[in-house]
C-alpha cells in the first residue's frame, strides 16, 4: 500500500489527517514521520508497565499508552506510555503536562528516543522523569529530575533483579515483571 503523506503541516491538520489512519505516525517540527510497527516483546514491555504503573500509582495519576503529547507549535509525539494528572477531558487527542514518559526502544528508534526525543522531553516543565527500556535485555535509561533541573545524562539499570524506583510517583519498577514474557521467552 502506498500512503500519500503531506510534506509538511500544523499539529491541527496534523491531527485532522491522522484520524483513522492504521499507520502510526509522528509529527517532528511540522514532517510527518511514519513509526514502526511494534514487535511482540515490544508490546509485552509497554503491557507490563502500564499494568505496573496502574496498580501502584494514586487516583490522580492517570497512565495512557500510545496518546498525544504536544511538545511545541509543530510537533507532536506518541510516547509508549504517558503519565499525567487525571481528570482530562476523554475527547482530548493530546497533553502537554506529563509527569512520566516512556519509550521502548525498536532497532530503528534508538537514537531518536535517546537523542532528539530526550531532548524534546526533557523540556517540559511538568515532566518528573523520562525511561528508555532495551528489548532484548533488561536494561533501562532514566533522567529523573532532581530539582529543578536534569542530570547530563541519564542512569542506566541493567538486570532482571533490579528495579528502578521513580521517586515523584512513589513508584517502584521491577525489571524481573516489566521484562516478564520478554526475557524468558527467547
């Protein structure tokens, strides 16, 4: 199949062209950027943490897979999982005020949720903390805001017997059930 994509638009028409599309894609200062399809172990990692995340966080917090986050005047993102304050209208196509994010790396998205979608990221006010997770391995990235500010870089957890703990949410990630299905499944 052959998809006609515009060359280059506003996130209005953006959202407009993209509805009911099957295709996922992204829009990176105003290009259309078609994503990946997602691997099995992929979705199994997305799965795990979203179901951790749910049965751990408080009321207030809401956790969505795959939802829009709006990042500046021509660029949006679909984050594997968002957190952010719950309570937001259930016709909203996107947000702005995610305290946690998540990306789970593809061999083709490597660098871009390490490189340019961090840097995107890690400018939002809102945001607490930002995890990149490995596919085959238990492995993690994470900046988690210390202040008001970022470290340089991020820290990296590797180990199906650690866990990674994200202080503002009080939430505690163990890689042996976020990896569960994935790992042992080889």
């Amino acid at each position: 199949m052959n998809v006609q994509v515009p060359s280059n638009m506003d996130k209005a028409a953006f959202l407009a062209w993209v509805q009911g599309r099957e295709e996922r894609y992204e829009l990176a200062n105003g290009r259309i950027m078609m994503m990946v399809g997602a691997s099995l172990s992929h979705g199994r990692i997305v799965g795990n943490l979203y179901f951790t995340l749910r049965r751990q966080l408080d009321p207030r917090w809401e956790v969505v897979a795959d939802f829009g986050l709006d990042l500046a005047p021509r660029t949006l993102r679909y984050p594997d999982i968002l957190v952010h304050s719950a309570g937001q209208d259930g016709a909203s196509f996107t947000t702005n005020e995610p305290v946690f994010l998540a990306e789970v790396l593809s061999p083709s998205s490597e660098a871009l949720d390490l490189g340019d979608k961090a840097a995107e990221y890690l400018h939002l006010p809102s945001l607490q903390a930002y995890l990149v997770l490995a596919q085959n391995e238990a492995k993690v990235w994470i900046w988690q805001r210390d202040g008001s500010q970022f470290p340089p870089g991020p820290t990296v957890i590797a180990g199906d017997a650690e866990t990674v703990r994200i202080g503002s949410l009080a939430a505690e990630l163990p890689l042996s059930v976020i990896y569960k299905g994935v790992l042992d499944q080889k």
